[in-house]
C-alpha cells in the first residue's frame, strides 16, 4: 500500500522541494500549512511588488539572501529599505535597478547602513534608476555598507564625478586585487590618472 502524502516526514518533504524551482514555491505553498512552512524556509529570493507585504514575509522567510524591488513597486522606497534593515535578515543582494521613486536623501541610505543590511549588503544595484545619483551618496553608500563588494550604477545620467568614484574607491581599497584594476583599465576607456 502507498504511503499518504501527510504521512512522509517533514525532512522527505524539504529533500523534495530543494529540488523545486524557487519560482514554484508561491503555488506549492498554497496546498498547506507544512507546505508554506518549508517553502518558507528554502526561499533565498524575494521580488517586492507591495511595501505592506515585506514585513509579514521577511518575518517567515529568514533565509532570504537576494531581495528584487519591482520597478512598480506600491509603497515608499524609503520605508522598504528601512523595512528590510531592520528585519534583521543577512540580505547579500539588493536590486533597485529602474526604480522611479529615489532614497529621501543621504541620510536614507546611512539608515539602511545601520542594520543587519549595512553589515551583510555584498551587492548593490541601482542601474536605469530615475533618480539622480550624486558623489555624497557614494560616500555615504561606500561607509553605510562596509561588506559591499559589487556597485552597479549604470545609468546614462548621473551626476557622479570623478571624485565621487575616488572617494568611494578609498573606502574598498582592500577589494583592489590586479584582476579588478586591469578589468577597470580594460572596460572604463575613458579612465585617465589625474596628474600629480
């Protein structure tokens, strides 16, 4: 006789969903309460569509490494960002790329520093943003996320001058490894050292 589904152990369950696809996950966990508990804590990407929603799912979803905010995301940026660093979550990874809504100012994204994100943010993008992005929010990104390994600012306008790129260089120099300054050298053609 085959076993019920209930009745296999909640780990034949979890050695069964780590094979599932992450994207599946909204639908597996509709079916039950072990079910959502499991997915919940496999789930190592989240898109944010909905401020309101992401408290409620960083509450559940511990394992969270990698957080997507939708370009139409209902709610304040601000809030979110605050949202997250607080939750007390390792996120690695934030993507804001094509947001229309911009941090308040500086003093945002020094806040978002100030918690578990300013410890464990590894990856930051913020490209085709539709905000202006200025040399005091390198400085401030480059102290508020010590851990930060990867900025992408790509965008065609932005108010970022030399000294903005330096000043946020002298605060990673220990990422500096000769493979980083040759890909530099090799990508940014219109790098030039300033004479001394």
């Amino acid at each position: 006789m085959i076993p019920e589904w209930d009745s296999l152990p909640e780990d034949v369950w979890d050695y069964i969903f780590q094979r599932v696809n992450e994207d599946d996950f909204d639908a597996i966990s509709r079916t039950c309460k072990l079910f959502l508990s499991i997915t919940d804590r496999l789930r190592t990407t989240l898109t944010i569509s909905n401020e309101n929603v992401a408290v409620g799912i960083l509450r559940r979803c511990r394992n969270i490494k990698r957080v997507n905010v939708h370009p139409n995301m209902q709610g304040d940026l601000d809030c979110l960002i605050r949202v997250i660093s607080t939750s007390g979550v390792a996120i690695e990874a934030l993507d804001l790329s094509d947001q229309k809504q911009s941090f308040a100012s500086s003093s945002s994204i020094g806040e978002a520093g100030e918690g578990t994100l300013g410890r464990t943010l590894k990856i930051l993008i913020c490209s085709s943003i539709h905000w202006t992005l200025m040399d005091r929010d390198l400085v401030t990104i480059s102290e508020a996320f010590p851990a930060l390994k990867e900025l992408e600012i790509a965008y065609e306008v932005q108010d970022v001058t030399d000294a903005g790129i330096a000043a946020l260089a002298s605060k990673f120099e220990r990422l500096l490894s000769p493979l980083s300054l040759r890909s530099l050298v090799e990508l940014c053609v219109h790098l030039r050292v300033p004479s001394a």
